[in-house]
C-alpha cells in the first residue's frame, strides 16, 4: 500500500476547502464588530474574524511561536505517520496535518488591518461562529476531529502480543 497518498490526499484536501472558505469568508462578510452575519442554521453563524493567537484567542501577537510549533507538529505527524497501518488512519493523519497546514499558511500570509507585517504575524480567519463556542474555521475544524478520531484510533488497537519462547540469559 502507498503510505503517502492517503496523508497527502487528505492534507490537501483540507487545505483546499479550508483556504476557498477563508477567501469566501474575507470577501464576503464583514468584520467582527458589526452587527452584520449569516445566519446558517440553529444559532450557527458566518461572522469575520482574524485571530493572531491560538485557541480562545490565548497568546495573541506570538504568531512566530505559535507557527514554530505547529511546524513542529507537522513534522511529528509525519513522523508518527510511520508507524500508522490502514488508508483511514493515515487519511486522519492528513486531516489533522492539512489543518495545521492550513492555519499556517494564513501566520505566514495573511496581515489584518491592525498588524504589522513580519515573520508570521499574520492573522489566522475564523468565520465559524456558534453561541456556545469561540468563533473558528475549517482548519480548526479537522485539528479537533481529526485529534478525536486518532484518539480513538490509538485506543482501539490492539496491544501486541507479548513475546513468547524461551529468553537467552
């Protein structure tokens, strides 16, 4: 089996759909602030936002670091990609790197109004918006599934069998 594929395909995938949705989202809707949203359906909204730090907006203007780390992620999900058997496994995988990738490309890309240029300080968009949850995007969106779900892909393995024989003193 091509190990590569199933990491890549769904990487890129992810990255694709979550960078249409962000350029949608930045020609579409107007900034936070405004009382103007899409209403999409059960309290869920489409609402502008640039968020320069991580989760719940923790450690806003350390783009660098924040970017450093989730390349380090990256790195280390490719590498734990090595030891992951079967095409769904390795496709999670992918989901969560292209997720990584994909708020990556906007801390090296993409400066908010109020920013000034520099090694990764641009501004990730989140236009997700519910009323029960900080405001987020696609990207976001298979970091958190796709976590969930190697989660439960590592719990679900089996152990493997202890060795058995006779053992050299």
């Amino acid at each position: 089996m091509n190990r590569t594929l199933p990491v890549v395909g769904a990487a890129s995938v992810v990255v694709l759909l979550d960078q249409l949705s962000k350029h949608w989202a930045v020609n579409r809707l107007s900034p936070a602030g405004s009382d103007e949203h899409v209403e999409v359906f059960l309290g869920v909204q489409f609402r502008l936002a640039f968020n320069q730090g991580m989760a719940f907006s923790r450690f806003s203007n350390s783009g660098a670091i924040i970017g450093l780390i989730a390349l380090g992620i990256i790195v280390g999900l490719i590498w734990f990609s090595r030891s992951v058997s079967g095409a769904r496994a390795l496709s999670v995988v992918g989901m969560v790197i292209g997720g990584a990738l994909g708020n990556l490309l906007d801390r090296l890309f993409r400066v908010p109004y109020s920013a000034s240029p520099g090694f990764m300080k641009g501004a990730v968009v989140d236009f997700i918006y519910t009323r029960w949850w900080p405001t987020f995007n696609i990207a976001d969106s298979a970091v958190v599934v796709g976590g969930i779900l190697l989660a439960v892909i590592a719990w679900r393995q089996p152990e493997p069998a202890p060795a058995t024989g006779v053992s050299s003193p």
